[in-house]
C-alpha cells in the first residue's frame, strides 16, 4: 500500500465512523486502520465515560459485523469466558441411552459433542463465519490468572476443550480491549496489544459530538453545555464527568426546558447537576456561587 | 512513498526508523531491539512524508501505558528533528541515572524532569547530611533479625486468604458441576465429589515510609524493614516521602546493598526536612495509585503522624487511598510510647480512615504487633 491511498482511506474510515455515530480524531482512525491492518489487539485505555467502549461498538458498525463482548469482573474464570458443557442435557441424555444399543465409547463421544457444548463469549468470537469484533472489556477487572489465559488465545487463535479437542479459529476476530486503569496489566499484554489512549475530548470534538448525539439540542446552547462541562473538568473533582454525562444532562436541559446556560438560571443548572455530577463530595466541590461564575463564563 | 525515493534516502530514512525504539528503550520505554522490524513494515505501510500519520501509528505500535503515550510526541519530535535530538537523548540518560530505572517514569511529566535536572546541584547540603546515614542501611546490627521477622511476615502474609473461591482437593462447599462431570465416567453416580474452597491470595503491599526529620530516629529502621521485606516478596512498591512523594522501589530493593544506597543517595533530596503528609498523600494518589493501589492491594503508612501541612487534605486523601486499597495500616512509632495518645492534628484527621493503628518503634514492638497487622491485612 502506498502513502496516498493510506492517506484516502484514514479518511475514508474516519467518515465511516462519523456514520455509525462516532466522532475519531485523526490519531484514532490511524490507529484502527493499522489495526485493521495488521491484525492485532487493540489495548484502549482512558478514564471511565471517555468512549472506550463505543470504539469497539463504531468499529463492528463500521465493518458491519457482529459485536461479541466479554465484560471482565473480579473471579472470572475461564468456564464463563470460553465454554462450558451443559451439564444438565448431559444428565438427562445419559439416562435416555441407557437402553441404546450403541457401544460405550460411542455414547460417550455422543455425550461431548457440540451439541451440549455452552458457547461463551470467546469460544463464540473465533469460531464463527465472518469475522467479529471482540470486545473485552475492563480487562483490569479480571485476575492476572485470566490475563495470562487471554494472552494464550490471542497468541494463537485457537483453544482446547479436553474433551473435544483443539477447536482453530475459522477466522480471527477484532480484538478491542479496554481498561480503566484500576490494576497494572502485564506487560507481556501490553506487548502483543497497539495501544491508544482515549483523553477527554477537547472542546471542538465534545461539540461534534453533543450535536451529533443530541440532534434537539440548538447551536447556541451545545456551544454552552460543552464550554460548561469543560470547565467544570478543569476544578479538582473525584470523578469528572465523561461525554455520557455531558449527554445525559444536554438531555436534561432539554427536558426542563432550559434554553441557556448561563449565571441568572443558575438556580436551575443546580437541579439538572445531578446528571453530570456523580458523588456527594464533588457536589459539594460546586456550590451556587462557583456554578453561578462558570455558568456566566459559558 | 518509500519506493519512490532514491535509494540512499531510503536506507538512511530506515536507519533512522530502526533507531527509535532503541532511542525510546533509553527513554525507559518497554520496547527492544526486536521492535525495529514492526516499525519498518508500519513505516511502509503508511508512509514515512505523511508525518502526522506515521507518529499516530507508531504511537500505537510502540506505547505500552498511559505515561509512555503521554511522553511519546515529545521524544518522536526530538528523534526526527535532528537539531534536539543529541541532547534530548543525553538528558534522559542522565535523569535515568538520577532516580534510575522504573521510578523515573512514575514521578511526573518533562516539566518535572527539567526542574529535577536544573536543582539537583543545590541538594548537595542534604546529600552530605544523608552520607552518614545512609551507611546504616547495610548495618549489621539486627539484621538478622529483621530478615528473620520479615520472612516470618512474609510467610504467614502467603497464607491469607480472599473471598474467590476456586476448585480444591478438600474444601468447604461442593462443586456441583466438577461433581457431575465426574459422575459421568461412572454411569452418573457421583463417586468422586469435587470441591471448593477459599483461594489464597496474599495482599499485595505498598509501603509509604516518612522520612523527615521528626522521624529521623525510626525511618531508617522502617527503610530495613522494607528492603528486607521487598527480598522476600518480589512485588512490594516503596515510596518515601517528607514534603513530596518518591518512588524508590528499584533502589531501595537493589540486590546489590551498596549500589542501593549510592542510588539512594541521589534522591536524598529534602531528606529529613519538614513534612507534609497530607499533600504527599495526595501527590501519591494522583501519580502512583492508579498503577500501584488496587483491590488487592494493602497500604502500610509508616509515620508519626506530625504534619505541618494542612489536616483536611490528609484527610481527603487517606479517603481517596481508602476508596482504592484493600487495607490501609498506620505503624506509629510513637505509639507504645507511655501516655501517648493520637491527639495530634495529623492522626486525629487520619483515625477514620485506617484499617489499624499500630506502633512499631523496634524489633521487639513490631514483633509483637505482626499478628493484629496480619489481622488487619486479611
């Protein structure tokens, strides 16, 4: 491939993406393009409501092709990210071939057959037609015990049921792993993975985007939601609001009928904070005064 | 277009191109020699004159965490503009030579680092008060003893266990579906039961030792106690602090025992000045804990409790260390002191935070208080 039509197809994806509702600056598309590319694992970190998940969401939109997700949690194990056999069909099939006139052996090839074989997210992702998007999500959730077996099939794209034998992948999936950064992953992770970090969005983006998600908002109202939030990301807060907040309260300004920020509503911007401020110390980080000062900035 | 330009461009372009990763290995980045070969296919994938593109690309290749994202413009701008790059690269030398190793890339962002690089010159005063001090880091004096009671801590600290369960030989519930897929080999009759049990998963330990000046008596007991520690437990992460947080992990756990105090000496700055407990636990929370603190994750705070600095931010941040860490355990050495009581400011604003307040002065108080720590990690 030559520079040019690299160049015409970073646009090209970056349109695409645009499509299915998803705003990438240039550094974003570049990166899926040269995962698309090259095949490999996609690490995405950044803080939680940047819009890590929704990459994995635009990027099977955009290649229309099926989203598998695996969301990481503390315990899992690998019975309920890969396969599991279905234990109770199995029971009830051994009772009925009790009177069969089949060979032992025969039965019990019968009994691990695909057939009561449980398809969890990862057996699901690599033996399909068409390749998927592969979504794990806050991989920093699960143990390093699951990273390592995670690391073992995104090596070699195949797995092994004891039972059955080792299944190949039919085709490889779109790998897309995002973490919140809560536990220090492998390196050996991050080796095999591209990795991109998502920040918050500047003020141009956040715009595009409020208007792009929230089509009933008016022009001069975007420009003041997002100039308020930004700012609001500047004070010392434990959780800064993500884009979904900035959303949900674009939605509740909306709702209330509240045509413009700015310092004489103030009253009234405090009633909606609920959807941008998530914790009670924060809340307190932003009395009358201070949401008055930013409101009259917007 | 790399096929386009005349030839000798093209080696030298890919020479320049294969230089970078190691350039970026001597910047701290965990990328090898090896790594040169990806970075020539993505070059010839995306163009070496389309420079925007080619940075985010090998951005992505080469970034492994969010510091090395953060740092990456910087040094793709000083490798591929020639006029900076000799002495970008000899500044980072020296900056991996001042904190050395993994520690210089958890302590902050180029500002930082130049900061560092411009006053290193004034703290020889500091250095020279450390000097003497430092000696007693290899001290011989009890340190068998310490060696010995840390390898009994680390041991019993193995044997604690967490809420996970997992598949084990004897245990106290069963397993229901290893049990039934037993069963199958003998006709569904579930002769060999399987079951669960605890899994053991020991804390892992982050110590936080103060070593200003109103601790100058124990700090450096508390300093042996963590090298002596981190001998027997390959992941516990040091910090120290006074007025600021450093991390001093690769240092202090340095095989060797005297190339760990020269690097220690090196960042002896403000060593034994006042304290600021609060506003290191802050800078703590905001540089280290994301990579460093996690559920499994206990905190050992190692300090008198004698802040100058503001009671509120000591509080706000223990609660935000709290929010993140399994445990936080303070050690105290003035605690077994008689009549002592936590009146002071400092450990009045810290009390609702901890997990346990424990003193540990020496061997004999620490011996005695390693059961209800234990108690209070599990």
């Amino acid at each position: 491939m030559t520079a040019t039509t690299h160049a015409l197809e970073l646009g090209a994806l970056q349109d695409e993406l645009a499509d299915a509702g998803y705003i990438a600056e240039p550094a974003l598309a570049a990166v899926l393009l040269l995962m698309l590319d090259l095949g490999r694992p996609l690490l995405i970190e950044g803080d939680a409501g940047v819009g890590k998940t929704e990459v994995a969401k635009a990027l099977a939109a955009v290649r229309s092709a099926r989203l598998i997700r695996l969301q990481c949690y503390e315990g899992l194990d690998a019975h309920a990210a890969m396969y599991e056999w279905n234990y109770q069909r199995q029971l009830l099939a051994i009772q009925l071939l009790e009177h069969d006139e089949r060979g032992v052996a025969e039965k019990e090839d019968d009994l691990f057959s695909e057939r009561y074989l449980l398809r969890r997210p990862l057996l699901e992702a690599i033996t399909r037609d068409e390749p998927p998007v592969l979504l794990i999500d806050e991989i920093d959730r699960a143990d390093e015990a699951f990273e390592a077996y995670l690391l073992e099939l995104l090596s070699d794209f195949q797995l092994s049921i004891p039972e059955l034998g080792t299944v190949q992948a039919t085709t490889r999936p779109l790998v897309v792993i995002t973490s919140n950064g809560t536990r220090e992953l492998s390196d050996a992770l991050r080796r095999r993975c591209l990795y991109h970090y998502i920040d918050y969005p500047d003020h141009a983006k956040e715009l595009a985007i409020v208007r792009l998600k929230a089509p009933g908002v008016a022009a001069e109202l975007a420009q003041q939601i997002v100039a308020f939030v930004q700012s609001v990301r500047r004070i010392e807060l434990q959780k800064r609001p993500g884009i979904a907040e900035t959303l949900d309260w674009a939605a509740a300004l909306l709702r209330l009928g509240i045509s413009t920020v700015d310092a004489q509503g103030a009253e009234r911007i405090l009633e909606t904070l609920g959807a941008l401020i998530k914790t009670r110390d924060d809340r307190a980080a932003l009395p009358r005064e201070v949401v008055a000062r930013l409101a009259a900035a917007c | 277009m790399l096929s386009l330009v005349a030839p000798e461009f093209e080696s030298r372009a890919a020479a320049r191109l294969t230089g970078f990763a190691g350039f970026l290995h001597a910047n701290g980045y965990a990328v090898g020699g090896a790594d040169a070969v990806p970075v020539l296919d993505v070059a010839a994938r995306v163009g070496v004159l389309d420079a925007p593109t080619l940075r985010w690309s090998l951005r992505a290749l080469l970034c492994g965490r969010a510091d090395e994202w953060q740092r990456f413009d910087e040094l793709f701008d000083a490798w591929f503009a020639p006029p900076n790059r000799w002495q970008r690269a000899e500044r980072s030398e020296l900056e991996r030579g001042v904190v050395g190793g993994e520690g210089a890339a958890g302590i902050g962002g180029a500002g930082d680092d130049d900061a560092g690089a411009v006053s290193r010159p004034q703290a020889s005063r500091e250095e020279r008060l450390g000097s003497t001090d430092f000696r007693a880091l290899a001290g011989r004096e009890h340190a068998i003893e310490i060696e010995a009671l840390m390898r009994q801590f680390a041991r019993r600290l193995k044997r604690l266990r967490q809420r996970r369960e997992t598949r084990a030989r004897h245990g106290r519930t069963l397993d229901l579906p290893t049990t039934i897929r037993r069963s199958v080999g003998s006709g569904g009759v579930p002769l060999h039961l399987a079951w669960r049990d605890r899994r053991r998963v020991r804390p892992r330990l982050v110590l936080l030792i103060d070593v200003s000046r109103s601790m100058a008596d124990y700090s450096f007991f508390y300093l042996r106690l963590a090298r002596a520690l981190g001998a027997e437990l390959g992941d516990v992460e040091s910090f120290i602090f006074h007025t600021r947080m450093t991390a001093v992990s690769a240092a202090l756990h340095d095989v060797d025992p005297w190339r760990a105090q020269e690097r220690l000496h090196l960042i002896a700055q403000g060593w034994a000045g006042g304290t600021r407990i609060g506003e290191s636990l802050a800078q703590f929370n905001r540089e280290h804990a994301a990579r460093s603190v996690h559920r499994r994750t206990a905190v050992i705070i190692m300090s008198d409790g004698y802040d100058t600095g503001d009671p509120t931010v000591l509080s706000g941040a223990l609660a935000g260390l709290r929010r993140r860490a399994r445990r936080i355990v303070w050690l105290n050495p003035l605690c077994n002191r008689p009549g002592y009581a936590p009146i002071s400011q400092g450990m009045q604003a810290a009390l609702p935070h901890l997990d346990l307040l424990a003193p540990g002065a020496d061997l004999a108080s620490l011996r005695a208080v390693l059961p209800a720590v234990l108690d209070a990690l599990g």
